[in-house]
C-alpha cells in the first residue's frame, strides 16, 4: 500500500473549513523538523483536539499530511496511551495506582471514583464529561496519592476529596489544580496543547511545591553539594586516575597496561597465531 501524495484529494471526512484549518496548523507543525514526519507525534494531538480522539479521519488527515501509510499511523497511535481510539470524556481523570501511590490509597480512591462515576478503567460517564483511567507514574511522589484531571496535579488526595472533584467536574464548575495551571481546560483543549500550541497558561502557577524542594532545603542548610562526575575533578579539568592497588594519582603518561598480551596465562602470543595452548580444542 501506498502513500496518497500530499495535495491529492483528502479522503478524510473532514469539511473544507476544518480541513484547511487543520492544514495550517499542520504545516506549522512540519516546518518544527528536518524530516517532517518526525511531526507525527504533535500532528496526533492535533487531529485529537478537533475530534476529541484520534478518529478514522484524523488517520487518515496525518497519513496524507507526511506521506505515509494508514497503517503506519495507526501503529503509533495506538501504542501511546494518550492518544485515545475512541470519543474521550470532556476530562480525563487518572489516578495513580504505581507503587507508592497505591500504597498510600490510589487503588482506594479509583475503586471509589469507579462506584461513584459506575464506569472502569478507560470508561466514560454516560453524559460524556468523565472518563476515568488507571495512570502510571506522574512522577509526582512527593505528593501520594496523585490523580489528575486532563494532566493537571491533584496532590495528596484521599476518596473523598477525589468524588467532590469529579462532581465538580461534572457540573461544569472551575476546578483548581494543586499546582500548574489556575483552572482545568478541556480535554481538547489540553489535546492542542500538547500538539505545540502554547495556551499562555503554562507558567500560571507553582509547579514544584514544598515537599519536592525538601532535600534541596537540607542540603543547602547543611552544605552538601553533589560529587563531581567520574573523572572531572573540580575546575573541569580531566582528573587523574588512582589505580586502586596503590592509592597514588598516575598522570596519563605514567599509566601502562599492567599486563600484555603474552603475559597472559594460557593465551598465545599474537606473533604466532599459529600456536594454540594446551587443552584448547582441535
């Protein structure tokens, strides 16, 4: 199967207007890399802010888009979780169930969501505003147990306070985040966002709070600082090797192997390659 060239008629089921604007947006997005289809990725959130997932069109939009095969498309669009192959809520609420977040309560709090929203994992509310997922690691330790709604921190959160934002959510209020952004935005929204087009909310708030900064606190009060790499010593400059037998620094001009090849035990000499020891095999 072959690629459509780019500027043949679209087979995608989008109208003129929503297709001439996903065309601009595309070739912003093109223009970012040497090898346009290196673009793939954002393209994908882009065609997923307009549907709300990564739709038959969407496919298709992306595959005529970088001259590539549906085929080619779908297997990336389908190997990364955020990229969603069906209609998405108006937000998604992940909660953290990895390790530490499970210990502290994220399989409490998402059993609790599950009864109280009466959908699964990768489910969404019949009145489509929730869809509730099961997410890895958010790197967010410090703050267990996590949940996030469309990719915005929710810290340190218990069942309770998890149901009243989902109720929230569903009744169209504004909802804060523990940091970041000052309101939640839609799922398509947060969808063109991550395709490269800045929103201007992306430095509204704090993104790394108390807990996270503790260890630089103590260490900056009690005067730790980080060794240097392997072999740079303080000013930068390459450090000299201790060979760990005699504890002396050696320059690099003082350094020899400390055996060769003929010293070796039981091998052969590489002037005789002819020669095999005793007991190697005929």
């Amino acid at each position: 199967m072959t690629a459509e060239p780019v500027g043949a008629r679209s087979r995608t089921g989008y109208d003129a207007e929503t297709l001439a604007a996903l065309t601009a947006d595309a070739e912003q997005i093109t223009a970012r890399y040497p090898d346009p289809r290196s673009g793939l990725l954002p393209m994908l959130h882009l065609v997923q802010s307009v549907d709300g997932y990564v739709s038959r069109d969407g496919i298709l939009f992306c595959a005529e888009q970088l001259e590539m095969t549906a085929a080619e498309v779908s297997a990336v669009a389908t190997f990364y979780t955020q990229y969603k192959r069906h209609p998405n809520g108006t937000y998604t609420v992940g909660v953290c169930t990895n390790t530490l977040c499970a210990v502290m309560g994220g399989d409490a709090i998402f059993d609790r969501l599950s009864e109280h929203l009466d959908v699964g994992h990768d489910e969404t509310t019949p009145d489509g505003s929730i869809t509730l997922e099961r997410v890895e690691c958010n790197a967010a330790c410090d703050y267990a147990p996590v949940m996030m709604v469309n990719w915005e921190f929710f810290d340190n959160q218990t069942p309770e306070s998890a149901t009243e934002i989902a109720d929230r959510l569903r009744a169209g209020q504004d909802v804060t985040p523990t940091r970041g952004a000052a309101s939640v935005c839609s799922f398509k929204q947060t969808s063109r966002v991550l395709a490269g087009f800045p929103d201007g909310r992306a430095d509204e708030g704090t993104g790394a709070g108390g807990p996270t900064l503790e260890g630089l606190r103590i260490a900056r009060e009690r005067g730790w600082t980080a060794p240097e790499p392997d072999g740079v010593d303080a000013a930068g400059e390459p450090a000299a090797e201790v060979p760990p037998e005699t504890g002396t620094a050696q320059s690099s001009a003082e350094r020899k192997p400390t055996t060769t090849q003929d010293e070796k035990p039981g091998m052969p000499d590489a002037s005789e390659p002819g020669e095999r020891t005793e007991g190697s095999d005929d």
